[in-house]
C-alpha cells in the first residue's frame, strides 16, 4: 500500500500521508487507475512538447503547452483520495504542475473565481483585478 501512495504522490502532488490509506480491493483498483491515467497524461503533454519541438507549433494556436485540463483532471482525482481537502487545492496543483513540467512552455493559466453565469455579471467581473494570470 506505501507503494502505491508514494506513486500516486508522485502524479498528484501531495505527501503519502496526505493520501487516505486504502482499505479495500476497491480502493486499490482506484489507486492503480489513477496512477495510470495520469501516466497517459503525463504523456499526452510530453508528446505535445516533443510536437513543438520538431514543428514550433503545438496545434492549438501557439507555441506553449495548454494543460489546463490536466488540472481539472487531478483536482478531481485528489478528491477522491486525499484525507483533507485544502482550501488552495489548485495552487498546489499548479505549483506541482510548474515542477514537474519545468522544462517544457506552459501556457498561462488562468483562474475563474466562482461566478454565475448572468453575461452582465461576466462582463463585469472581466474589468476585476479578481482574475490573475499563472504562468
């Protein structure tokens, strides 16, 4: 069980014993499912940088690496597993994010605070300092 926490540590960021320990069967096939979904994440961005390096072009209208998605994607697997959920989960996904793919051009990401969907309301909140630009 320590061997697949410290795996699965190692794809979402957080220390093994943040991770709640499996007691079941069924945990564990969920432990190995995430593990190897976010290994063909994982690979997903790396053949994208590989793309950009031999074209300059990475196909999605510039030359950086979008991977906002895989922070969707992890934010809701460490739901599942982590023991406390913290309040800046995403920052500390992005900032594992920023380690783990040091070498390769990330494009900014950029947050949404929670806002409902009035058009009024988008227009405005556009003109706020509420949004930042990670990069």
């Amino acid at each position: 069980m320590a061997e697949l926490r410290e795996q699965l540590s190692e794809f979402i960021g957080f220390k093994p014993d943040e991770i709640r320990f499996p007691e079941t069967e069924r945990d564990k096939r969920l432990f190995r499912k995430i593990i190897a979904d976010q290994r063909m994440a994982t690979n997903i961005v790396l053949d994208d940088f590989h793309f950009l390096l031999r074209t300059g072009y990475n196909g999605k209208g510039g030359r950086l690496i979008h991977i906002g998605w895989l922070i969707c994607v992890i934010r809701k697997e460490c739901e599942k597993v982590l023991l406390n959920i913290p309040h800046d989960i995403t920052n500390k996904i992005i900032t594992h994010l920023r380690y783990k793919f040091k070498d390769i051009p990330l494009a900014p990401i950029v947050r949404y605070p929670n806002i409902p969907s009035q058009l009024d309301f988008w227009k405005k909140e556009l003109r706020s300092s509420e949004y930042d630009i990670i990069s």
